[in-house]
C-alpha cells in the first residue's frame, strides 16, 4: 500500500499530474474550483474528490517517489506526479484539485494546486504513472532531481558484513534490466551508452539483460514485445530517449536522455 | 599492415554472384524489393553522417566501445569446401547472414565479436546470439541449387519468411525448426549437410522463421555512407565481381573495408571497390525482436 512506499521513497507531496517532456510544473492556485464530472479519481484513504492529504514521511537526497494509491481496480490510467519541495518537512500536506487538472489524454500538464508550500519553492517533479487495471502491475517512473535544501537522508545503521554469517537474499528492487528506449529519427544510441550496456551484460554474466529499444521495433506478430512494453511507456511518458531501469515488472527509475557510460552505470546500482 | 594479397581480391571459382543476376541488384531494385516484403525502406539519415574528417575519431571511439559491425558479429560462415561439403553458390545468403545477425546482437547490445575463423567466442553463450541457416534462403532463391543468386532476392525472401535457425547455435535455445546452414564447409559455427529444397524443410519452419526477419533497411548510396554506416555499427552487403560479402570494419589507417569472407578469413575492400559497388548495397537497421531475449522464437 502507499504508505509502505512513501516512507521508503521519502518526502513528497501527492499532487495529480502528468509528464511535460522533462520535469516543467505549472502550478495553480489552491482555491480553483474542482468538479469531478465523470472522471473516476483514484481514491487514497481519507481523501475527497477535491482535496488530497498526502503525509511527507521522510526525506531522499536525490530522488524519490512511488506512490501506489489505486484502490480500486478498471479505473482508466492515470498519471500523479510527485512534487518536490525544496523545505519540505515531514508533515502533512493539503492540496485543492483544480478544475483543469483532469487528465488529458496522458499529455496533460500538471494541475494541482499546492497549499501547503510556496510555488518558488517547487524544485523538480517526480512522476509516476499507475496503470491501474486488473491484469497489470503498477508502474512506477522516477525521474532523478535535484532537491538541494532538503534534509540530508541519513541511511539506516547496519552491522558490518559478517563472512559466516548468512547473508540475505539480494533484494528484489535490485536492477536486473536496464533499456535505452530511443527513436530513430532522434539520433543513433550514443557510443558510451553502447558500451555501457554491453558491459553491464558482460559483468552480470546473464543475470542483467542491459539493451536497445526503437520504439517502432516490434515482434514476429507485429507488436510491441513483451520485454519492452513496460519500459516503452515509462519512458515515453519521460520523454524520449531515456534510460528505464527495472527489477523484474518493476520500474525503479527512469534517466532522460543519458549520453554517458557513467549514466547508465550510475543508475544501474 | 595488411597483406596486399588480401586487398580487393576476385575469387576465380566464385560465380554465386554471376553478372546477369548483380545487374538486377540497383539500389533502386533493393529498395523496391524490401518495400514490397513488407520492411521499413530508409534513406540515409543525415544524423548518421560524419564527415570525413571526424572519421578517424569515431573509429577509435569505436575502437574503445567496442561499437564496431565486427563486435556484434560472433563467427565466420564457410560456403566453401571441405569438412565433407563442396564449393557453394551461397554467397549472397551468407553475406545476408552476418549483416542479419550484426543488426541482432547490436540491438540486444552485446558484444559478441569479432569473430574468430574456426573459433567460438564464449561470449556467445552468454548472449542472445542466433545463428541462421544460409541454405534456409538460398534454397528459395535457387531452387537449382546451381548459379547463385541475387543480394535482391536473398532481401526479398528473408524480408518476408524470415531465416529458420542453424542446426548449431552459440547456446540452446530450443528451436522447433532448425537447418544445416549450408552445403559447403560450414565448421564449428555452422552446420553442413545435404542440399534440400524448401518442400523439405521441416515441417512448419515458417512458425520458426518468422522470428527471424528483419525490420527495416538503410540503403547507401554514396562510398561516404557506407563508411559512415559502418562507423556507426551497421554492416553494409554488398555484392560485387562475381561475389556478395558483409562490410564490418572500416579500417582507417589503411583505407580499405574488412569484412569476414565465407571461407574463413578476413579480407579487405579497396576505395576504389567500395565507391565501384555502392548501388546494390544494403545494411539492415533493425530486426523483428523476441517477447524474450532467452527464447527467441517463443
């Protein structure tokens, strides 16, 4: 359930959203007038359809998100977004849907008022798109921000690794996919990607399956293959070309745009 | 250096390309060809271009990235004879082979090559390689077995069927429908065995084939494109004097273009080759790629 998430991920305040081909936020003001019409709002615990609580839990120095508030299953794809705040606190935060932040054929901008914070303070936008259908997972887009100002994450103590001792199993969010999703008419995957890639392959021995993805590319039947399906609308909703990392049907984060052997290296840890 | 003797070489026993069939292969031919099959036909993009100039530094960053056509192709086909086979018409299904299998392995992104004659890299075993059976194409394309055939039809028949599988592969896929890849040599990583016509192929091959086609195609038309083609990765097939072969390394300091020959050696293609044999030529973009990477034929 969300909260698991949220206190995993961090801070964030839950606002309802959509991509804008990179992390560009519009903002409106807190007292806009919402009426829900026909459109099926996820419901989260304790909300209305006009007003969102959302908990800021905790704090990431450099990303976070994942938020899993579905609740109810055939609602149609929806989009929420994350937005980061520079002084944002553990607390609870309240927020007023505006009329226009209805969701728009998935290219919508972002429109939820904050209330609980001042607009110049919004630093960057963090996404996630739950496809909330029966037979699918969630998926989950985190885009990586800056979020300067914020408290510094203070990881969790643990003891020193004891060689006798039995370690646990590797843990289930462990990158074990890694696809740079680009389109051709954009450019060709860059060298240092490439490379990158391949030696992600090598170094796994396997158990990493680091490609390539054309967007147009398809399988013997015409279709988007069942590998890529997940990572083409993650990141496509990120904006092409980008980096998805998965674990299994599990999107981790998504990197727009990398052009170096250290991105795709780095996000792959 | 690279031996003189193995720069622009004319195979005298080679007529798998003879010049009645090359005549038909213009670019214009090729182009019309793919798109009646069914394939994406694209002009070059000009983000492909680099000028000549630059041509040196994208080759050593090739070089450090391992991002050549020859580190994405895992083994040398031999349509020759010996091992039991004899000299084969094949070679414009074995020059599609290794740019088919380039164009595979380049999207899985691992680096596989550059192949070896008559070794295996055990690379390859750890990848998603998939080996083709040339004779799977070529047997349509010469149903006389005799008097080889067009870069054009080799494109057309795989373009729209696919390739089925080699009876050998880099690592065990499981494939349904499988074939000897030629009836010459053939070696570690290619199967040999009898002539066959496609009403003997296994039955049902067309569910396996399938996998295996390609998707979209860049058609050169310039000496520069082709170089740049390979700078970036992709083989380009040419055929050429009596003989179709895989371009997959510009060799910069020499000026000449290597390519893995199908009777296991390496050989190299002048300028004055390259600019002489551009209309014809093809290098496959893309290729219909698996729900999964481990099985892929389903």
């Amino acid at each position: 359930m969300p909260s698991r998430n949220i206190r995993r991920f961090a801070f964030a305040i839950l606002l309802f959203a959509a991509f804008v081909s990179g992390q560009e936020i519009s903002i409106v003001g807190p007292s806009s007038p919402v009426s829900p019409g026909s459109f099926e709002f996820v419901k989260v615990t304790g909300l209305s359809q006009t007003d969102l609580d959302a908990s800021v839990v905790g704090v990431v120095p450099d990303q976070g998100i994942m938020v899993m508030p579905a609740s109810k299953a055939g609602v149609q794809p929806i989009v929420f977004a994350l937005l980061v705040s520079k002084d944002a606190t553990p607390g609870k935060r309240s927020f007023t849907v505006s009329r226009n932040a209805w969701w728009k054929d998935f290219e919508a901008a972002v429109v939820l008022a904050q209330s609980g914070a001042k607009a110049e303070h919004a630093k960057a936008l963090l996404g996630l798109a739950a496809e909330w259908k029966p037979q699918y997972p969630i998926v989950a887009l985190s885009v990586p921000v800056e979020v300067g100002g914020v408290p510094p994450f203070v990881p969790p103590v643990v003891d020193p690794v004891d060689p006798n001792k039995p370690q646990p199993p590797p843990s289930p969010n462990k990158p074990n996919r890694l696809t740079y999703v680009y389109e051709k008419d954009q450019g060709n995957v860059p060298k240092p990607v490439a490379f990158a890639l391949q030696r992600l392959n090598v170094d796994s021995g396997g158990s990493v399956v680091a490609s390539e993805f054309e967007e147009d590319t398809v399988n013997a039947f015409g279709q988007v293959p069942a590998q890529y399906k997940l990572a083409l609308e993650a990141a496509r909703s990120a904006g092409l070309p980008a980096l998805v990392i998965q674990s299994g049907n599990v999107i981790i984060r998504v990197v727009k745009n990398p052009t170096t052997e250290a991105h795709v290296l780095e996000a792959a840890k | 250096m690279i031996n003189p003797a193995l720069i622009d070489v004319t195979l005298d026993d080679e007529s798998g390309y003879p010049p009645e069939v090359a005549a038909m292969d213009t670019t214009d031919q090729l182009r019309m060809a793919a798109a009646e099959a069914g394939a994406i036909v694209t002009d070059f993009p000009e983000h492909l271009w680099i000028e000549q100039r630059y041509w040196k530094d994208a080759a050593n960053e090739n070089d450090i990235n391992h991002t050549w056509p020859a580190d994405y192709i895992d083994r040398f086909t031999n349509q020759g004879a010996g091992n039991g086979g004899y000299g084969t018409h094949e070679c414009t299904a074995h020059g599609y082979s290794k740019n088919f299998e380039c164009a595979w392995n380049r999207q899985r992104r691992i680096a596989v090559g550059p192949p070896v004659p008559r070794q295996r890299n055990p690379a390859s075993a750890n990848s998603s390689s998939v080996w083709i059976s040339c004779l799977s194409l070529y047997a349509e394309a010469n149903s006389r077995q005799w008097g080889g055939a067009g870069v054009r039809q080799i494109l057309q028949i795989s373009t729209r069927r696919g390739a089925i599988p080699d009876k050998i592969q880099p690592r065990e896929y499981g494939f349904k429908h499988t074939l000897q890849g030629t009836c010459g040599a053939g070696g570690i990583n290619q199967s040999r065995g009898s002539w066959v016509s496609v009403s003997q192929f296994p039955e049902g091959w067309q569910e396996t084939a399938k996998h295996f086609r390609p998707l979209e195609y860049i058609f050169p038309d310039s000496y520069e494109q082709t170089v740049c083609l390979v700078l970036h990765g992709y083989a380009v097939t040419v055929g050429r004097d009596g003989h179709c072969v895989t371009y997959d390394r510009w060799m910069v300091d020499d000026g000449v273009m290597r390519y893995p020959d199908s009777y296991d050696v390496s050989r190299y293609d002048s300028v004055g080759r390259i600019k002489a044999t551009v209309g014809g030529s093809y290098s496959i973009a893309s290729t219909v790629i698996p729900d999964d990477w481990d099985k892929p034929a389903g």
